[in-house]
C-alpha cells in the first residue's frame, strides 16, 4: 500500500451507497433528509470537537459538518482528510448557523453520520480549491501537464459546461432550420489552402500521405452538388500554424453550407444561430440585424478588418489638412501615394514627453513597424497647443487644419502616422487598439456590450510584395461579385469577393463567403493563384469534374467555436475553453504529445527520421 493510502486505512472490499443528491443541490426544503454525498473535499477546517468540510464536484460545494458527539468514528476519519480526498459522506439536512448566501447551498449543512473514504490524495503540486483566496498563481506549464486537477477548478468546469450548452443550442437551432448534420472525413488528401498541412503516412500505400483537414471545404461543396441542400456539422480542423492566445493547432468550428444561398441568407441564418446561442448559453437577448461594414471602409475607420465597436477613437485621413504644409517626410508621403492618419485621444494632452517617447520607441517603431509618431497636444487649461514637429518645419497653420479635421478640443491629444496605404491605416489601427487599452476604454469580462459586426466585400486577392504573386485572401474556392468578373483578366487586386466575416468586440468569429460553382470561373480563380491546370486537375480534380455534373450555386460560414466559447466566458485564452489544449510551442504536457515512435512502426509506415542539424547527438 501507497503511504496515502495507509493514511486513512482504506480496504478493498468497500461498498459506498448510492448517492442521493448532489453536491450543489440541497436547500432548505431538505432539512430533516437522510442524504448521501459523494465528492472531493475542497477545504477542512477543524475546530476541535467539530470539523467543517466543504464537499466539492461538479455541481456545486455543501458544508459538512463532523460532530465527535454524533458519531466519534466519522469525527476521528475526518480529522485525517486533507485536500482532494474523494468520500462518501451519509448524514441528516440541518439548517445552517452561519449562513452564506453567496452560496446556492449556504443556508443548509449536512451533519454526517457515516463516511468512507474512496479514495486520497498526495500532496497538489497547486490549489484547486474552489475559494478564491486559496487560488494561486500557476503556471500554464504546471496547468497543462496536471490537467485532470486545473480541469477541477469550477472556473474551468463552468467552460466547459458553458461550452456543451452551445453544442446543444447549435444542433436545435440548425435542426429547426432543416439543416442535416453530416461528419466528412478525417483523413483527405493534402490540398493547398493557405496553412501546412499535418500529415498522415500511409501505411498501404508507401510513399503517400493523408491530411487532416484544415476545414472540410471542398466536402461541403460536394455535399451541396450532391442535393443535400443544408449541411451544418461541429467538425475538428487542423493547421500546422504558429500559434497565440486565440489559435490552436486543432480547433473547432461551426460548419455550415447552404445551396441556393445568398449573402443575405447566410446572415439571417447566422444571427439567428448567435441569438440562440447568447439565450441558450447567458440568457441573453441580442438585437437583429448586425450592422454591416465594406472592408476597405473598416480599413479606413478603424485600420482593421475585424473592428471593435465598443469605444470610438476613429481614424482620420488628414492628407488634405496637411498638403502643401512643406514638411519633407509628409509631402513625400503624397508623393508616393500614402497618407496622413490621425486619432484623437480624448483627455490625454497632458500625457509627458517621456511617456510619449515611449510610446513612439517601443509600440510605434518597435511593435508596429512605422518610422515616426507625430503628435500634438491640447492641453486641459486652454492654452495652446505643442507639436511634436517645430513650428518653423511645420507652420502652425497646418497643425490648426488638423486641430479641425480632428475636432481636438482642450485636454486632448492627437496622434498621427504617415506611410503607404492601406499599410499606414492597419498601423494605426494597432495604434488605436493599444491606446484603448491603455486608457481603460475596452470592457473587460464577460457582460458585454456585444458588439457584432458583418464585414463585406473583401478583396478577391491580395499580392505578395516578396513572392511577386496573389493569394486568395480568403480561399480560392471564393466567389468573385459578378460585376467584377472581367477585372479577373485586366485588374485581378481589384476584384471584389462575396466575402464576409462575422466579428464581435474586435474578433472574427468566422468567415465565409458564395462560393464558386461553375468549372470555367473555378479554373481561372486557380490560374490568378499560380495553380497550373495540372495541379489544379491533381489536387482539385474531383471537386473540378463534379462542377460538370449540374453544381447548384451554393455558400456558407465556418465559426470558431473555441472563440464563441471564449468571449461568452470571458476566458483570456483559447486554452480556457478547451478540455485538453496544446501549449504555445504545439505540445500537450500531460501526456507528453507529441512523442517519438519505435523504429518498428516507422518501418511498417516506410519512414526513416532526418533531424535538423544541430539536433542530432
């Protein structure tokens, strides 16, 4: 026997009774009842003739109470528990002296009459305690690899629920909205879509490889082409990405195609999804439509294409308040096509040079990539105003032009960066983001506001300055509007897609688009992308051939789930919301993924292992 073990003595041939109630369970009504409990013990408080245990799982905590004058044997057992012990207490309801109404059952306590210990517990390498003093601050290293304990936490256990109540609430609303839910497979054949590919030897066919999926796109498009009309599915995705708070290298979605489908369409059934989901999930009301915004003018307003709504801070184009100013760096930046873009911070023209020196030095040249930050004062007071530029380079005239443009009043302070565009928009844009923050302007938690935004009319490419080429800004499997059909031959950067994304409160929460449909449009999206005809024919062949065959138009969405779950919790990170996460650098502590295989098995898969250099021993 383990020394935890001979701690409580336990035997086994035990036999613990049926559990009666849970542990978030009883209220008053039950005063009086003989229950049994069964759970963790959370904390033990002995006060000498009397133990206080609070029983924990996944419902809730009840107090127990060990009485020596109620049964000594229990009592004597009770002194010896400790953190994480699993029991089974039996006992009689009492209404409790010391009431806690924070808690659902803080007005009963359960006076126990018999235990038995199922199981201990040695010592936690951290607290799991569900009260939040005895919370500490841990690791996510030590989290990940003692992942059976962080997942006790209530905090975490609640993500989890959170996250099964969207689960159901998506599969009854795509039910009444006659979609079919259908699983497409796990294993595919590796196609180009943007992200590397996590690969799967063959062992049958030496020398070939699966995929996982990156999302099943091109197997909802068959599905649609086969008649299934309305296809949904919860569907695991893989990409082989560097990874952040809010990605993973497998992650959930919320697939959905739909034939016949419009732009319209899909954002009705979209917000009908959000609004189930909010009242399933928070008892959340959200008002329909969501407002909907072209790309290059959330761009333009708020240097990003998944703006947050939730403060103003708006940027503005001040190229014609400053042209003709004189000033070398920004009659350059006309000349070469860019622009002048401002923000104006409420409050802040007091803000001291130094910190403005670091905020130029270490967000704007060394986060952001721009070469300057041009700013300019208003203080509280009314007196005048101070710019970063000298008045003998930059007339006064033209610093009061941007005064107006702006509409700077007193006490505020106007931040301006000049570049190419639309590169000098994103850069502010991250500007925008870091002073909302900085200055308490983004809501934090989980109680809103929410909100949700439609971004329209992306680009249909976008062009790689270093590999000389276009990238399908979405996928190439994207629908380009019909009018912009011929730019595809003359002017393929100005072709608009019928591209959206849902975002909410500054994230994307999904994107979608109308998808293309017929084998001649298809072929030339390919050919725009470098894809020759052969490649097109290896890699998207039978997707090509089923366009022969009466492809119905079609579109549809993919949302994050992870992300819903994230900012319906309030979690900081994708590895809250998830039962068994991958650390940044793509590991699972735990059980210690990824790991190496035998020299058998990679014989049998006809692999030999190279290691990079310096690796090897």
């Amino acid at each position: 026997m383990s020394e935890s073990t001979n701690r409580l003595a336990l035997t086994a041939d035990q036999q613990h009774g049926h559990r009666t109630h849970t542990c978030g369970e009883l209220r008053p009504d039950h005063i009086d009842s003989d229950v049994t409990l069964k759970g963790w013990v959370d904390t033990q408080r002995n006060l000498g003739g009397l133990v206080f245990i609070d029983l924990r799982d996944r419902y809730g905590l009840t107090q127990v109470v060990f009485a020596e004058e109620v049964s000594a044997e229990s009592y004597a057992i009770a002194e010896k528990l400790r953190g994480e012990d699993v029991i089974s207490i039996t006992g009689k309801v009492r209404e409790r002296e010391n009431k806690n109404h924070e808690l659902p059952t803080g007005l009963i306590e359960v006076y126990v009459t018999d235990i038995e210990v199922l199981n201990t517990a040695e010592p936690l390498p951290f607290m799991v305690s569900s009260h939040e003093e005895r919370q500490q601050n841990t690791g996510d290293d030590l989290r990940l690899k003692y992942r059976y304990l962080d997942l006790r936490r209530p905090a975490l256990q609640q993500n989890m629920l959170l996250r099964h109540k969207l689960y159901q609430s998506t599969r009854r609303y795509m039910d009444t909205q006659n979609f079919v839910e259908v699983e497409t497979p796990v294993l595919m054949k590796s196609t180009p879509e943007g992200a590397r590919d996590y690969l799967v030897p063959s062992r049958v066919h030496p020398g070939q490889f699966y995929a996982l999926p990156q999302s099943p796109q091109t197997y909802k498009q068959i599905l649609m082409i086969a008649g299934l009309d309305r296809y949904f599915q919860i569907v695991k995705c893989f990409r082989d990405e560097d990874l952040r708070a809010d990605r993973q290298p497998e992650f959930t979605q919320i697939d959905v195609e739909m034939t016949f489908a419009t732009e319209e369409l899909v954002y009705e059934m979209c917000e009908g999804l959000i609004v189930a989901i909010w009242k399933d999930t928070r008892g959340i009301d959200i008002p329909t439509p969501f407002p909907r915004m072209p790309y290059d003018e959330a761009i333009r307003r708020f240097g990003s294409d998944k703006p947050d709504l939730r403060f103003g801070m708006e940027l503005m184009d001040v190229s014609q308040a400053l042209s003709g100013s004189g000033f070398r760096v920004f009659d350059s930046t006309f000349e070469n096509g860019g622009a002048v873009v401002a923000i104006r911070v409420e409050g802040q023209g007091e803000l001291g040079r130094g910190k403005l020196d670091k905020l130029t030095k270490e967000v704007v040249q060394k986060r952001i990539g721009a070469p300057g930050l041009f700013y300019l004062k208003l203080p509280a007071d009314g007196s005048d105003f101070t710019a970063s530029v000298k008045e003998e380079v930059l007339p006064r005239s033209f610093v009061q032009n941007v005064i107006d443009a702006t509409h700077a009043q007193s006490g505020d302070l106007v931040l301006m960066l000049a570049g190419p565009q639309p590169k000098v928009f994103e850069q502010l844009g991250t500007l925008r983001l870091h002073m909302a923050k900085d200055n308490g302007l983004i809501p934090q938690g989980n109680d809103g506001p929410w909100e949700f935004l439609w971004v329209t009319e992306f680009p249909l490419f976008e062009y790689d300055e270093e590999d000389g080429r276009f990238y399908a800004m979405h996928h190439p499997f994207t629908s380009p509007k019909p009018e912009d059909i011929p730019l595809l031959e003359n002017d393929p950067g100005a072709a608009r897609a019928r591209a959206y994304d849902l975002v909410l409160n500054g994230t994307e929460m999904g994107g979608g688009s109308i998808r293309i449909h017929q084998r001649d449009v298809q072929s030339q999206m390919f050919r725009h992308l470098g894809i020759e005809e052969e490649e097109a024919e290896e890699r998207f062949g039978f997707l090509l051939n089923a366009f022969r065959y009466g492809a119905p138009p079609h579109g549809g969405i993919a949302l994050g789930l992870d992300r819903l779950v994230m900012l319906l919790t309030g979690a900081s990170s994708l590895r809250d919301v998830i039962a068994f996460p991958k650390t940044q650098a793509a590991t699972e502590p735990m059980s210690n993924t990824p790991d190496v295989v035998d020299e058998e098995q990679l014989r049998d898969l006809h692999i030999r292992t190279v290691m990079p250099k310096g690796d090897a021993e």
